[in-house]
C-alpha cells in the first residue's frame, strides 16, 4: 500500500543530477549514480550507533541521512491540515509556530546518491556507499581504531564536509558494546513516550504540537533498570520515519538511558504517511532490525523487550521469543487505554494475548497498566 503524498511546492529545484539519481535508484539502476559530494547546503544527520565484536574485530553499522535543506520551506498546506484535525484557533501563534517548526522537519527532501566519509575518533577514516531512494546510507563495516577502545565507552564519529558546508559540523556517538551482558529492546510511541497513536488527532497534537512527553513512571524505572543490569545494551525502536530523528534522539537522551534510536527507514511528507508508518507493517519492521541486533550484532547478550498493546510488539517480540531460543528473558507489555476504546478493547484482550503468545512460556511475558508494577522483575531476572 503507497501513499503518493502530495508534491511539495518548490520541488521543482531538483537539478538535473538529482532527478537522475532519484530516477536511477529507484529503478534499480542505482549503480548508475555519479557519486556526488555533500552539497553546501545539504542537511546531513549522523545516527547514533552500536560498535559490537565480529571475531576480533569492532564493527558497527553507519548510518547518515541527507536532505534539501531549502524543501522545508513551504509547509503551509501540511500546517493547515494538521491545525484543522488537531482544531487550533488563529490566536495560538506559539503552537501554531511549533506546528510549522515539525512540519519542515517532515518536509525535508531527501537526497539520492549523496557519499560521506566519516572519521572515527583515534581511528581512521570510514566511507559510506551513495544514499539511496529515501535519502539514508547504511552500512556495516570494520572500525578503523589506531588503539583498542575503553569498554562500555562512546566514540566520537564526525563526518568530512566540504569547507564551505554552511552547517558546522554533524557529529554522532557510537557505543562500544561487549559480546556478553545484558540488552534492552525498547518500543518508543505509546510504551516511553505519549503518542496515542490509536487517535490520529491526538497522534498529530504530540508530534507537532507539544514537547514530547514520557509516559509516567518510565525516565525512573529505566535507570533503575540501567543499574539492576549494570549498563545494558539499550535499544529504542520505533515506527516513526527518520525524519523525526532530531526530535526523538534529543527526547530520548533527555530522559532514559543512552542507547542506540532505531527508526523507519521511509520518509513521508503527508499526515496520511505518518499514520501509515506507525501502524502499517510495523510487524515486519520491527521484527527484521530485531533479527540483525539478536542475530548478528550482539547474539550472546540476554535480552529485555519491552512494548506497548497498540500496535503489534506482542507478536514481534514473541516472533523473536521463538526464533532465538534462549536469548529473550522477559517481554513487558504496557496496556494502553483511554485513547480509543473500541481498539483497545480488541487490542488489550485476553485473547489478543493468548494468540501472540502461544509457545512462549508464561512466565516470561507480563502486561501491565502502570510501570510500578514492574517493580522487583528486573531484580528477579539477575537471578
């Protein structure tokens, strides 16, 4: 299921190599992108990540994401739109503002067959293959360190730009993490952040109307939980697409454990699209990046996953129960309720949970209504 949004005015300042790359990529023809150099104006985000062992070797996955800085400019049918759902009067100028703020962020262009070099503190220099059709390039590569990291510390990564980049400089962190130990999987909207993502207007009030917010309970309980299992692997996972990277990577190092963001690898400009990314296959994306953390990244830690019952992390999670035997020690599952109770009827029923649960042994799979609940599990899990 697509949703073309609608064209964004002032997308007709694609150059020629633009268009071409944007055509080449998504026919496949990707190879025949001309590698570009990082535009002046370009806007450029470095992701956070996680350097793991692979034999003797740090790798990590590098990530960076690139944008028409000017195609964020013209937001005013998106503003519109969501002030209508969301009912703001003319006189909230703040809001309206902040509405506008988000709304660029989400406007953003992509930028097809951008290549970045990126230098590793005490270490040398990696390069990153050509962005593709939604702007991102990925990969996984050895870490060039000249001297053996500090466990448990962040390196710094910072991308080459050319001198007359007009951003100053895009760094990121990268933590290194030990083959053993503890990890913790983390869904992010309706488990530590208030999104509502079972009410579109709500869901459009707390991504473009207010400062994120998190779920009572939760900033407390997860540094507890930092402690309990002495600085584990953490791992935000969300639906959301990438375009909202700054937004959640500042809410998330306001208020939980540091840990690596994980968000959707699309870009929609339209609310129709936001919607779509929170709810549609989440299942299937969910569950492919959980298989490259337990399957390849870090396959002897053990494992916490902790979501919500609004979307389907309860058949994700039990989906990776079975298919890394040993590995997943517990699955917490919060219960979301007044947003929509007709959904949350069906969502939060016995037998919802009856049916993503089966073969998975009871006792290692809770749901609960308020976070205090979980009080002592994580002690009991040391065990």
């Amino acid at each position: 299921m697509h949703h073309h949004p609608a064209p964004i005015p002032g997308s007709n300042e694609d150059s020629w190599q633009d268009l071409w790359n944007r055509v080449t990529s998504n026919v496949g023809l990707g190879f025949l992108n001309r590698p570009t150099v990082v535009d002046d104006d370009d806007l450029v985000w470095l992701h956070a990540t996680t350097a793991f062992r692979r034999k003797d070797q740090w790798w990590a996955e590098f990530n960076a994401s690139f944008f028409h800085d000017r195609s964020g400019k013209h937001p005013s049918n998106l503003v519109a739109e969501i002030t209508s759902i969301i009912g703001l009067t003319d006189d909230d100028k703040e809001t309206r503002e902040l509405v506008a703020k988000r709304a660029e962020l989400f406007l953003r262009k992509t930028v097809v067959g951008r290549k970045l070099n990126v230098q590793v503190e005490n270490g040398g220099v990696v390069s990153l293959p050509a962005s593709g059709s939604s702007g991102i390039t990925a990969k996984e590569l050895p870490v060039p360190f000249n001297a053996p990291p500090r466990p448990n510390s962040r390196v710094k990564l910072s991308a080459i730009l050319p001198a007359d980049f007009k951003r100053g400089p895009v760094r990121t962190d990268m933590k290194m993490v030990e083959p053993e130990g503890w990890a913790v999987i983390s869904d992010v909207d309706d488990t530590i952040k208030v999104t509502d993502t079972l009410s579109m207007k709500d869901l459009l009030v707390h991504t473009f109307a207010e400062e994120p917010r998190s779920t009572p309970g939760f900033p407390d309980f997860y540094r507890h939980l930092d402690q309990v299992l002495d600085q584990p692997a953490w791992f935000y996972l969300s639906a959301s697409p990438y375009n909202l990277y700054p937004f959640l990577l500042s809410f998330l190092r306001d208020n939980y454990p540091y840990g690596q963001p994980i968000l959707r690898d699309m870009s929609w400009m339209s609310v129709a699209g936001l919607v779509a990314s929170v709810s549609t296959g989440t299942q299937e994306y969910k569950t492919m990046e959980m298989r490259k953390l337990i399957g390849q990244w870090l396959p002897k830690r053990k494992y916490i996953c902790i979501g919500d019952s609004t979307q389907t992390d309860p058949e994700s999670y039990a989906e990776m129960y079975k298919a890394f035997p040993g590995t997943i020690k517990a699955i917490w599952i919060r219960l979301v309720t007044g947003v929509n109770e007709a959904e949350e009827a069906q969502k939060n029923s016995a037998e919802r949970f009856k049916k993503a649960f089966a073969g998975v042994p009871v006792e290692i799979w809770k749901t609960f209504h308020d976070v205090g609940e979980l009080a002592g599990f994580a002690e009991g899990l040391k065990l």
